[in-house]
C-alpha cells in the first residue's frame, strides 16, 4: 500500500513537472518567435512611441499571473492622460500669473486660449509635400502661419517662446506626448488635435520650404527640438500607415543627430541623437527586408 502510495505521488510529480516544462516552452517560444521576428514587427526600442513608457517588471509580473486584467489596464492610461492634461494646465496656469502674458490683454485664460488656437491651426492644416508640383503651395506654406492665426497671437507665441527659453526643452516634451495621445484619450472639445493634424504640420516643418524656412529664422536651441520632435511624429504616423504624403525622414536623421549631439545647450541631447540613430537603423532594416 505504502509503494503503491508512493508511485501515484511520483506519478502526481511527473505530470505537474511536464505541465510545467509545456507552460515555459510554450510561453517562452513564443516570446523567442517574436524576437526573431523583430525586423517586421513593431518591436524594436526606436519604433515604441514616445511618450509611452516601457512595460516595468512589475506590470509583466501582473499579466502574466493574470492579476491586472483589461480594467487595470483602462485604469493606467485613464491616469496618464489625466496626468498629462495636468501637467499642461499647471504650465498656462503659470503663464496666467506673467506680467508679459497680461500686457498683451488677453480677455480670457491661457487654457482656454490655448485651446482656441489649436483649433484654428486644425481647421486648415498646410500641405506637407509637394511644394515642386504647384508654386502657389510654396506661397500658402511660406504665409501658413500668418494665414492661420492673428497678429496677437503670432506675438504671444514669440513672447513664450523668448521668455521661457530656459525651460522649453522640458515643455516640449511635457507637450509631445498630450499631442499623440488623442488615441489614448478621450478628446475634450476635439482637442487633441488628431494624429493626422499633427502630422501634416510636423511634415509642414521638417520637409516643406516654407516649413524650413520658419524654423531656420529661429533660435538655434527652438529649431533642433522642433525638428526632433517633427521627425518622431512622422515617424508615428508611418507606422501607423499614416504617412499620406510619403514623406520619407531619412535623409534629415542622421545630419540632424549629429547637429544635436554637438550643440551644448541640451540637456538630453545625447539621448535625441541616439533616438535619431535608431530611427535611421530602423528605415535600413526596413528597406532591406522589402
């Protein structure tokens, strides 16, 4: 009896034992497929968005084991966006309290200013490419801004951007991820602008004449993140097969990282220009494999 015992524990063992080793093999092949397929998925560090924050040990820990189902996972985004709305309202609340904002005389709040002009650039976003087809889209683009929004607004703009020169690299990131998160989160009076928007204007900036134009007129320190940031969005948008004018980034990544690598006055700069490199690594590898 006692042998007997002692066999169906054995038995017992054995089957949670090749249970075991079937869970691993499985989970963990298909995790090595996905590795050997990184060239043509959207895996690689330089094609997750950004803006969005790599998985931490502790959230694998809690879809794995099943412990954060969908509901978390609403939670988690319904708290960063709800973070990145505060982070910008916390930033026109401050140009609020700026005697340069109030000289202006501005009938309302930053917030809900800010919104109005966001809107009036979405209504009638620029043409990104195709400037050598029609001269007259080389004349739209050159006056686009002007176009687009009034005089007082051009001059609030220029004003933020000479006053709060010394923290525009943190705003602009701050800003980056609210802009593409119109997917994420649910939009407020339309606004974030959708991803389209968005794109036709960084494709405005970084490929078109007047675009270009614009920037070089710009601090040096403006002009470099502008394009960063320009290049990334573009690049989100081709992933996302949204790339509607074919606007190809390559040429700009490379010149671009390096510029910013050398210019001291960014604080992250290394960082940009690594981001830019594996964007460039990741067109050649794309292009390879077509």
């Amino acid at each position: 009896m006692r042998r007997n015992k002692g066999l169906l524990l054995l038995a017992i063992a054995l089957i949670i034992g090749g249970l075991l080793v079937y869970y691993f093999s499985y989970h963990y092949g298909k995790e090595g497929e996905k590795q050997a397929t990184v060239e043509n998925a959207d895996m690689d560090r330089e094609e997750r968005p950004e803006g969005v924050e790599a998985v931490t040990a502790e959230k694998k820990t809690e879809e794995v084991s099943g412990e954060q189902g969908v509901e978390g996972q609403v939670t988690d985004v319904e708290d960063e966006c709800r973070r990145m709305e505060k982070e910008l309202l916390e930033f026109l609340t401050y140009l609020d309290k700026k005697d340069y904002i109030r000289e202006l005389g501005i009938e309302e709040d930053m917030h809900t200013h800010f919104k109005k002009i966001l809107r009036r650039l979405s209504l009638n976003p620029p043409t990104p490419a195709g400037e050598g087809l029609k001269i007259d889209t080389i004349i739209k683009n050159i006056y686009h801004f002007y176009r687009a929004l009034s005089l007082q607004d051009l001059k609030l703009i220029r004003l933020i951007l000479k006053n709060e020169a010394d923290t525009l690299e943190m705003n602009l990131a701050a800003l980056y991820p609210w802009l593409m998160s119109a997917d994420r989160c649910s939009q407020k009076d339309g606004l974030p602008s959708s991803l389209d928007t968005i794109y036709r204007y960084a494709g405005f900036l970084a490929n078109s004449i007047g675009g270009r134009a614009y920037l070089f007129r710009r601090e040096t320190r403006l002009r470099l993140l502008m394009n960063y940031y320009c290049l990334l969005i573009i690049h989100e948008a081709d992933k996302r097969k949204m790339n509607s004018f074919g606007i190809d980034i390559t040429p700009f990544l490379e010149p671009l990282a390096e510029e910013i690598e050398n210019y001291q006055f960014l604080y992250y700069r290394k960082e940009y220009a690594g981001k830019l490199i594996d964007l460039k690594n990741y067109y050649v590898k794309k292009r390879k494999i077509s």
